[in-house]
C-alpha cells in the first residue's frame, strides 16, 4: 500500500475514532443560558439498578430504585386493616356510651376479610357479606389495571422497570433512581378510569362531552391521545383531537377572549391537567407547558394517552407503601466497574507494547474503533449497562485480543523463516484463519444458546456476547488487516516495527 493512500486511510480512521470517543464518553452543556445539554452515549445507556454512582452535576443516576404497591379500592393491606381496627376500637372505648363509635368499630372490624396478607372489603370486592373470595366481575377489572400498569411503565423505556402481582390483589413496582421524578410518576400512573376533557369555571361545575349514544361514541371519537416532547428547556404534553374534538373546543372556547374559560383533562375522578384559556382554540392539538420536566411531561402524557388507547379498567387504586433501597452492589459500583474495565484495557495495551512494539498501535486502533461501534450498537439495541454487559464486553473484547496476538504470532513465525513482511503477514492470516473463525464461531453458538434461554439476565450477556463476537471477527480478520498494513507503509524497518526477528540473526 502506497503513503499517500496510507496516510489518507490512517487520518480518516483516527477521526472516526476521536469522534466515536467524543459521542460515547463526553457531555456538556451549551447555550447562553448553558440549558441545552449534549448526552454521551455512556450517558444516555441505561444502567442496572444493581450499581450505584454517585449524582454529580448534569448526571440523572444513582442506582436503587422505588419500591410501591398499589391496592384496588377495597383492598387493604393487613398492616392497615389492624391499625385502622386499633384506632376505631381505641376510640369507642375511650367514649362507652357512644353507640356510633362502638358501631362504627365492629362494622369495620366484620367488614372485611382476610385474604392472605391483605384485607378484602366484603361488599365491593367479595360481593357481599356471604362473599368469602372475590367476584368474577373484580378479578377482571384488577386483571385489566394490570395491563394498564405493565403498558404505562413500559413506556418508560427505564432498565431493571418491574411490575408484579403480589398477594393475587395487589400490584408491586420497582422504579430504578433516575431523575427526581419517580414519586410524580407512581402517584399519577396510579390513575385509572376513562380520560375525560371538560371547561368551565370550576372541576365541580365543568361541562364535558356529550357522547352520542346512537353511534356508539366514545372519548376516542374525539381525542385521539396524548404525546409529550421539549422544545429547548421547556417540556411540554401535546393532546391531539380528532375532527370532531376539534370542532366541540372550538365551540367551547369562542367566548375565551371575554370570559375565563378553563380547560380540565380528566382520568377516572383525578383531574391530570387544567389549562386557562384566553382565544378560541382552533388547533387540532393542544400543546400544555409550564413547570414540567421531561419526566413529569411523559408521565403526564403516558397517563393520559393510555386511559385514552390503553386497557379499559374503572377500578381505582391507592398507593400504599412506598420506600427508595439503594444500589445491591454499593454506591461506587458503577465507577469501580468503569476503573475495573480501564485496568484490564492498561494491562492489554502493556503486554501489546512490550511484546510488539510499534505494532501494538495497529492493535489499539482496532480496539478502540470495536469498542466505540460496539457500545453505539448497545445503545441503539436497548442494551443497559450492569454486570452481565461488561462480562460479555470483557469476554468479546479478550477474544479480539487474543485473535490479534495469534495473528501477529502467525506473521512472526513466518517472518522467522526469511520471508518478506508482505508475504510473512498474508501467509500468517491464511494460517489464522480457520481457528480464528472457529474459536468466534464457538463463542458465538454459546452466546446464541444463553440468549435463548430467555433468563432477563442471560437474555441480555447472550445479545451483547453475540454482537461483541461478530465485531471481534470483523476487527481481527479485516480492520486490523488495513490497519496493519496501512502503517507498515512507513516503517523503514519492517521487522523492528513489529519486533519480529528473523531465525538468523538470532544465531549471529
């Protein structure tokens, strides 16, 4: 290869590196206000909630989580059934003669059963008094909120996000410590029943749809949900009408300019959003901002879009307990894992520097270009950061190692025998080939075996072991190739380059 087109190849290559290392390891903000931010793409992967960090400037993770449990109307936990019988039976004690508080005791003391580590409410769960499990008719409103939970935090798009039935009546979720929103988003995720939009002057006296009941109508008919975005620092919650939404708040808000008129955006009997409004509305979307964040935005519009299109349940719900743990693995995981993996890269590029030498940068640019592409397409894939990725990063990462410490080994054999560097490097990969492939191609029906397992875990070391195996192959047996002989164009000395020597001059 001729030293015009290496150097052009060699420049090219080691600004796609510095700029692949600029959007994977740095963030800042800009602006006059400094308001706008620029992510990293370390930054903006998910982290296990397993590993903690601390919060520094601009930064939205620490690790851990928050911990609730959601209770259907009628459903109590046994903790509060015997506080709630301790207080009432306190009470008329306190006052025998009160027959009110003596009744008031033993009909909430009789009215409830015991249902595992919950309570039941005889008559609006059980179906009345001789009830002793919960009716058909609650059983498939709670299994329908379900639904409804799982779709809203789901959308979040959050790592390590879990919702699960707990006690066959109750709904545990864990929310991993990102932001400061997490107690906005359980209270209002917590909202069940069908969206409603209303005006008036007031929530009490506000006028809202008449749905025409010879057609069938429904809120969809009219609102066709909710999205939310940012538009520099401010965030905001678009709710988009359909046609005829559009012409009833056209029709509401004719008056805006010469009386108050207020908008108020409904889900079951919680009021989500009210919005003043001065001038007729004559916009197919409304566009809602003020003091929200980007996470208080898309817990507003994920509550209000999923009443909309979402599961349909009219059971309501309580938050009850809910309490933050921290990180399993500690507060410094995080950046331990982070110095972990700089250690193992130092170690590497000590043993290619002292066996190598110069070569050792034909090897440091391959890896650095695998490595960049490598936590972009993690990235892109929905891959978090947390224990199993970095084993499989390490695993593929010491694979592309050891398959590139091969191949110059093939070469230096090779060039032992008197050949030239050309032919020592061409004939040194043909050796290399097959066991190279057969080595990823092992590793790579391994991982494909551990992600079909299915385990969350395993499912996410197979995915990142598979694609760090496929890059491992391409940066060995092609890109470390162009870069191989790319700078060996501008070696005088080949063989001290690389620090191969020859079987003669051994023996001299």
């Amino acid at each position: 290869m001729g030293k015009k087109k290496s150097a052009v190849i060699l420049i090219l290559i080691t600004i796609l590196i510095l700029g692949l290392c600029f959007m994977c390891t740095v963030s800042f903000s800009y602006g006059t206000d400094k308001m706008k931010t620029f992510d990293s793409v370390v930054n903006m992967m998910g982290k296990d909630a397993k590993l903690g960090a601390p919060l520094a400037d601009g930064e939205n993770y620490r690790g851990g989580g928050y911990t609730a449990v959601y209770y259907p109307d009628g459903v109590i936990s046994a903790e509060e059934y015997e506080k709630n019988c301790a207080s009432l039976k306190a009470a008329s004690e306190a006052d025998a003669e009160d027959q009110e508080k003596a009744d008031a005791y033993t009909d909430y003391r009789d009215g409830y059963l015991p249902y595992g580590s919950l309570y039941l409410e005889k008559e609006s769960v059980c179906g009345g008094a001789d009830g002793t499990e919960p009716t058909e008719e609650f059983l498939e409103k709670f299994d329908s909120a379900v639904e409804l939970f799982r779709a809203r935090y789901g959308r979040l798009n959050m790592t390590d996000v879990t919702v699960a039935v707990t006690d066959g009546l109750s709904v545990k979720v864990f929310l991993p410590d990102y932001g400061t929103a997490q107690a906005v988003i359980i209270n209002y995720f917590s909202y069940t029943g069908e969206f409603s939009l209303t005006y008036g002057s007031s929530p009490s006296t506000a006028t809202g749809i008449e749905y025409s009941k010879k057609d069938n109508e429904t809120v969809r008919d009219y609102v066709k949900g909710a999205s939310w975005g940012t538009n520099g620092s401010t965030a905001y919650v678009a709710v988009r009408l359909t046609s005829k939404g559009k012409d009833v708040l056209s029709n509401w808000t004719q008056g805006a300019a010469s009386s108050a008129i207020t908008l108020y955006f409904n889900v079951g009997d919680e009021q989500v959003i009210s919005l003043s409004i001065s001038e007729q509305v004559t916009s197919s979307t409304i566009y809602v901002s003020g003091s929200y964040t980007s996470e208080t935005a898309k817990a507003v519009a994920t509550t209000i879009d999923s009443a909309i299109n979402g599961a349909q349940t009219d059971l309501g719900f309580t938050v009850g307990s809910c309490y933050r743990s921290g990180a399993l693995f500690g507060d410094l995981a995080l950046t331990l894992l982070y110095i972990g993996f700089g250690v193992l890269f130092v170690a590497m590029m000590a043993f290619f520097f002292i066996r190598y030498r110069s070569l050792a940068v034909v090897h440091l640019y391959t890896f650095l270009l695998w490595l960049f592409l490598l936590i972009i397409v993690y990235w892109g894939v929905g891959l978090h950061i947390g224990i199993e990725i970095f084993l499989a990063l390490v695993l593929s990462g010491a694979l592309l190692s050891v398959s590139n410490a091969y191949s110059f080994e093939c070469a230096r054999k090779e060039y032992s025998y008197g050949k030239t560097m050309a032919s020592s490097v061409k004939a040194g990969y043909k050796r290399c080939l097959w066991p190279l492939l057969d080595a990823h191609g092992v590793l790579a029906l391994f991982a494909v075996l551990v992600y079909a397992i299915g385990i969350t875990e395993l499912h996410f070391f197979g995915l990142a072991l598979v694609l760090g195996v496929v890059f491992s192959a391409l940066g060995t047996l092609a890109v470390n190739r162009l870069h191989w002989a790319a700078m060996m164009s501008f070696a005088k000395d080949k063989g001290k380059f690389c620090n191969f020597k020859r079987e003669d001059d051994d023996d001299e």
